[in-house]
C-alpha cells in the first residue's frame, strides 16, 4: 500500500461516515426509513469491509470474519423487516454472529507474543474482574430460577453492562490506536448499547420503526467506516493490544465496573426477574471499591517507581541514584564507578535500535551480576551507566565487569562484542554526588584516552588532561569550521604508493595533520580520536577532500604530473546520501578527471545494508572513481564488503605486513589467489624492510607502501620529490632506502 492510495481512501472513509451518520438521524425522525435503513445500512457495511480488504490486504483474517459477523446480523434484520416481528431464526442469527464477533476479539487478542504478568496490580484487575463477573453469574442464576422470569433477557442484559465496562477498560488502557481502531470500539459501544436496549424490550433485535433502529443502522456502517481507513491494516495486530498507557492511567479504565452492581440490579428488575438479596449489590460495590482504592494507590507506588527508574533497563536513573546516595548512612567510604560503553552508537547505527535496546538488557545482566547485592547499578541514559558500591568493592567489581565482557552478546541471531571504559571515584567526606560524578567522568574519559577496556580510579592531575582534551575539542570545532585562524591549519602530506617490481611511484595516501600553534605538527592519533568522539568525522573528510582535490589542481596548472590520489572516508561521511553528487560536483567545478581521486572505506567501519553507502559508492566507480578497502585482515567480514562494494584494490593492514616472519605467508597467498580470482589488486601497507618487499613480491604482490620507500611528505616536498613535469619522459622512480 502506498501513500497515494492511503490518502484518497482516508477521505472516503470520512466522507462515508459522515453519510452514516446522517441515515441514523434521518432514521430518528422518518419511520418508513427506519424500517428498511437497517438492512441497507447492514449490505453498505459488508461492502465497505470487503471493499477495505480488496484495497489494503490486511494480513489478519478478523475483517473477513467481521463480514460474517454483519451478513450474520443483517440476514436477521432483513427477516425482521419482511415478518414485521423477532422469530427464531432472527436469534439464531444473532447469536451467530455475536459468537463470531467474541472469536475475533479473542483472537485479536490473544494473537502474537506475550507476556506474562505477575505484579500486584495485575492480581487486583483479576481480583475486580472476578467479583463483577460472580455478581453477574449469581444474578443469572436467580433469575433462571423463577416463576414467568425471562432469564435471556437479564443473561443479554448483564453480559452487556460487563462487556461494556471492558470495552471502556480497555479504550483508557490501551494507547497508539489507530483511527480504524477507534472507529471499531465506537461501533463496538454502539453495538452494545443496540443490543442492551433489545434485550430491555425482550428480544434480540429491534422491531421496525423503533427509534432504536438508528443504532442498528449506524453501527455496521461504523465497522465499515474503519475498513476503508489506511490504518484498518494494523487495527487488529498483536502490537496494537499490547501498547499499554501506564499503571496510573489504565486505573481509570477500571472505574466504570463500580457501576456494574446497580446496573446488574436495575436490569433484573426491568426485566422482571427475581433479584438478589437487597444487600448484595451494595456489598458487591464496596468490595469492588475497596479493591480500585488498593488498585490505585499500587498505581502511585508504581508511578514513583517509574519516575526513580530507568523505563529500558529499569535500573535506577539519575534521581533514584541521588536518592541512593541521599540515604547512604555516609558519603565515605562509597565509590562511584562510570562505565561508558564503547562503539555502541555503531551497534545501534548498523543494526538498528531494536538491537541497541536488546545489548543494552544484555549489559544490563551483566552489570547486575558484576555488582551484587550490596551495590546499586544505575543508567544515566544512552550507553552510560554507574554503581555505587563500597570502596573496598569498587574496583573488584570494575573488573568483574570488565571480565564479563570478553565473551560475545548473542542478540538478534547476532554476535556482538563490546568494551567499555570504567571511572572510578572515591567518596570523601562532604563529598557531593555532582564531585563524584565529575571525577568518575574525568577518570573514565582517561581509560578510553588509554585504550578502552580498563578502570582507572581518579587522580588531581587528570584533570589537566581533561582540560588540555576538551581545548583541543572546541579548537578542533573552531578549525574545522574555520571560525579562528588562531587554532591553527590542517596539513595534508602525502604518502607515495609504489610498484614493487619497479619503484614506479603509482599514486600517493593523503594523509592529515594539525599544525597546532602551541604543540606543532599533531599525528592523527593526537586529534583524530576527539574528532570521532565529537561527531566530526563527516566535517573532516570534506575538509580533507576539499584540499585534496584544490591542490591536485594546483599541481595541474603548474605543469606538473599528476597522480592519482587516495583519500579516507570515515563511515559518517557514506551515511550521507548526497556525497556521490558532492564529489562529482567539486571534481567537475576544478575539472579532474574522476581517476585521478581514489577513495578509501575501512573494514572497521561496518556498512550495514540500509545505509546509503552502497548505492553512493556504486556511483562514483560508475563515474571513474576507485573504490580501495583499507585495513584488509583486521576489520569485519571482508567477503561481504567484495560482494555489496565496488572494490578494486584490497590495502593489507600493517599489522599483517609485520606478521609474515611469524607464519603468515600462507595467509597472503592465499588473499591473493583469492583477489586474482576476483580481478582485485593488493597493496600492501608498512613495509619498512627489503626482505619484507622481497617476501611480497615472492608472494605475487604488485604494490606497497611505508616507510622503505618514503614518509609521508609535505606538499613542497612531494612536489619537489616525486612529482614531474607533464611532458618529461619515463617514471616517477623512488629508490627504497638501504
């Protein structure tokens, strides 16, 4: 179904049930119409279901049994308005199809997932129910027990009121509901109402020109109404009966079973048969009474436990982690651990926040059995958590932790790992939980600077780390946004790549720097890990992309050779739709020709199938540009990367370079044979050595980079080095050092 049939379909379906609404007053005011309304109202209803599941397709059944429920209800009325009386076969049909309608709703609501419930407000709703429905069943029984009684009429008559307590329970309880789920409780009140005003008058349907026909007639058209609304495809879904409102809220649901005693009374004495004892209906309502007043204030006690917990994890949040500390017999002698998940905005972006959700539980689980009894886990929000744990405990439990997480987490028929970095901060004396919080920030934040997966209990001089890291954060927005020319200026040097065989210098790594003002010429390990950190990695690439292709340019107007150019892109920049278009576009405005850049995507950085970047990638090497995978051998699946991405050259890690004198040559034959299959070339990254350059070539790779051959250069100096002009003859050479 689509959006341009949903639309008109909402518009009849309003249009219709303004119609109907206009034959049920008409029907109040003109008998004739009365007469007939109810089985044209009855036929138009059928053809609206049918016409709502022809047009959307619902996958569940219970529309085409709400069809039989009506053809039901409408043989009856047609029976009735050509005999003029209720005959048996009208309460046959009635009963029909008043049993469909109850296997409809049972299995609405039954259908799908769930779960089972064992808390004190559920035992008091069961409790609630229960008096009401024993209260009915003795009134039945009394009444089917005496003389010239009509037992049918108070058995309707009483399963109608409790009924429709229920059907109000369940509108306050339940939220999300759709506008075809709403219109199937109006129809379903009306229904109710319908059949309790028959039943008052002794039989099952209402006779011709009764005002209470208008009912008849408006109430097929309701169910009707709602199977023309785009949203009648999820009305009767699993999910849509179990988005419940809260405790608090759903109490209000429960309210109208205070009037089921005296209107069970009431009915039986309308009826004309034999009621129950005088002081059971006023019994039965104080206990039903009593029973809302234990309803709610359970209500309120789970109302503040929701406002002290964390409704995901249902550990405490912040305010129940200050009550936490409040009450402490005293501040010292407790400590504060802050624990910061690592990459798990990767899990939730590649896998969604289902998934997100479910490894949150999962850490959850864990945490509970690293802190024990005696501590108090808490969630801050995201992927942040806290203990509060003796100080004697606080690092054994960091560690215990710490320990857990070594195994994978199975979720979602997925295998995830994860680390975290831990802060701890001991509580002296006057000790404030904002300090502690502070301070196990500050220690924390010093655990990931190490290198993740470890716990690291606060010291004074972190704190000049801390600041020194977030100066650099606000210079690197400044830089980066190019608001102060203070903070410096980012450097682009440029690494060759080179034939093996020959030395031939084939292209070149752009590689970045920060030239700080105070701290010079800043690596990349210095300053990349606060632009990930800060969510800058998308602002850094088109920097460094800018830069590059401006430069190759420049080189191009000075006469010079140019090469092709490889250059980074962090996973924030493929989660963008329009950076195919972008790169094109700064290619055609400097007019390069789209060979000339080769982009590099990491296997550290996993793509999962519904972002953008496959189909971005897919563009640019239809446009010209090459597609390397970096980091090859250290990453995720890498034969999935080869199958979704236009990979044309496969980059070896370093680490896998380093790694041949221990055993791994078998291992790059075999990448190999497997990228000669696939028409793939290898470069190989770190060579430092000849012997390693030698042992490559052995191995059938045709290229390289490292330190053997150059650092990587300046732009003067790459220019000056490497670079010729356009109409010298031969190659660009480097002569590998020693």
């Amino acid at each position: 179904m689509t959006s341009s049939r949903a639309v008109p379909g909402a518009r009849v379906a309003w249009l219709l049930l303004a119609a109907a609404v206009l034959v049920a007053v008409l029907m109040t005011v003109e008998e004739n119409l009365r007469s007939a309304g109810t089985v044209v109202a009855g036929v138009a209803g059928i053809a609206m279901i049918v016409l709502g599941v022809w047009r959307y397709r619902p996958t569940a059944p219970s529309w085409s049994w709400l069809a039989v429920t009506l053809t039901f209800w409408t043989v009856g009325a047609l029976v009735v308005h050509r005999q003029g009386q209720v005959t048996t076969t009208v309460a046959v049909c009635v009963w029909a199809g008043q049993a469909v309608a109850a296997g409809v709703v049972l299995h609405a609501v039954l259908s799908g997932p769930r779960q089972t419930v064992r808390s004190l407000a559920a035992g008091l709703d069961l409790a609630i129910i229960a008096v009401v429905l024993v209260l009915v069943a003795a009134q039945i029984i009394r009444a089917g027990t005496g003389e010239g009684s009509n037992p049918t009429t108070v058995l309707v008559a009483s399963v109608d009121v409790v009924l429709l307590g229920m059907l109000v329970r369940f509108s306050v309880a339940r939220r999300g509901l759709g506008p075809s789920s709403l219109l199937l409780l109006a129809a379903a009140f009306v229904a109710i109402v319908y059949d309790l005003s028959s039943a008052l008058q002794g039989r099952r349907m209402s006779l011709p020109g009764e005002a209470s026909q208008a009912l008849g007639a408006l109430m097929p058209l309701l169910f009707g109404t709602a199977a023309l609304h785009p949203s009648m495809t999820w009305a009767f879904g699993a999910e849509t009966f179990a988005r419940r409102r809260r405790p608090s809220t759903a109490l209000l649901g429960l309210l109208p079973l205070v009037l089921v005693p005296p209107a069970v009374g009431w009915v039986a004495e309308v009826g004309g048969a034999r009621s129950l004892p005088a002081w059971s209906v006023p019994a039965a309502g104080a206990v039903i009474a009593g029973l809302c007043l234990l309803r709610g204030s359970d209500a309120l006690r789970s109302s503040e436990h929701l406002a002290e917990h964390d409704p995901l994890t249902d550990l405490a949040n912040r305010r129940g982690l200050a009550r936490a500390f409040d009450e402490a017999p005293t501040a010292a002698g407790f400590s504060l651990l802050l624990i910061d998940v690592d990459e798990f905005k990767q899990v939730n972006d590649t896998h969604g926040h289902d998934i997100g959700d479910a490894l949150l539980l999962r850490l959850r689980d864990r945490l509970l059995l690293a802190t024990g009894p005696e501590g108090l886990a808490a969630r801050l929000g995201g992927d942040e958590f806290v203990v509060l744990t003796r100080t004697d405990q606080a690092a054994a439990v960091a560690e215990r932790f710490l320990h857990t997480l070594q195994d994978p987490f199975v979720v979602g028929g997925l295998v995830l790992r994860t680390g975290a970095s831990v802060g701890i901060a001991d509580a002296q004396a006057g000790t404030t939980l904002a300090d502690l919080l502070t301070h196990a920030d500050v220690a924390m934040y010093a655990a990931k600077a190490a290198g993740g997966m470890q716990a690291l209990a606060f010291q004074t001089d972190m704190r000049i780390e801390v600041a020194r890291r977030f100066t650099l954060t606000s210079q690197i927005r400044q830089l980066l946004g190019n608001e102060n020319p203070d903070v410096g200026r980012l450097e682009i040097c440029y690494q060759p790549l080179v034939d093996l065989r020959s030395g031939e210098v084939v292209g070149a790594e752009a590689l970045v720097r920060w030239l700080h003002p105070e701290m010079g010429l800043l690596a990349p390990d210095a300053f990349l890990g606060l632009v990930s950190s800060n969510r800058l990695d998308a602002e850094l690439d088109s920097a460094v992309l800018r830069d590059v292709l401006t430069q190759m340019a420049r080189w191009r107007d000075q006469g010079l050779r140019v090469l092709p150019i490889s250059v980074n892109l962090t996973r924030d920049s493929l989660d963008d739709p329009r950076l195919a278009d972008q790169v094109l576009a700064a290619l055609s405005s400097l007019e390069l020709p789209a060979s000339l850049l080769h982009l590099e995507i990491t296997e550290h950085h996993q793509l999962s199938a519904d972002t953008p970047a496959e189909r971005t990638l897919q563009v640019l090497d239809a446009a010209g540009v090459q597609i390397y995978l970096d980091d090859y051998g250290t990453g995720y699946t890498s034969l999935e990367y080869l199958h979704r991405f236009p990979i044309r050259m496969l980059k070896l890690d370093r680490s896998v370079v380093t790694s041949l004198d221990g055993g791994q040559v078998q291992l790059v034959a075999a990448v190999n044979a497997m990228a000669v299959t696939l028409d793939l070339e290898i470069l190989a990254e770190g060579i430092e050595t000849q012997e390693q350059r030698e042992q490559l070539l052995a191995l059938g790779i045709r290229y390289g980079q490292g330190y053997l051959f150059s650092h990587p250069l300046p732009v003067a100096d790459f220019a000056k080095s490497v670079l010729t002009t356009a109409d010298s003859a031969g190659a660009d050479r480097i002569v590998p050092a020693g």
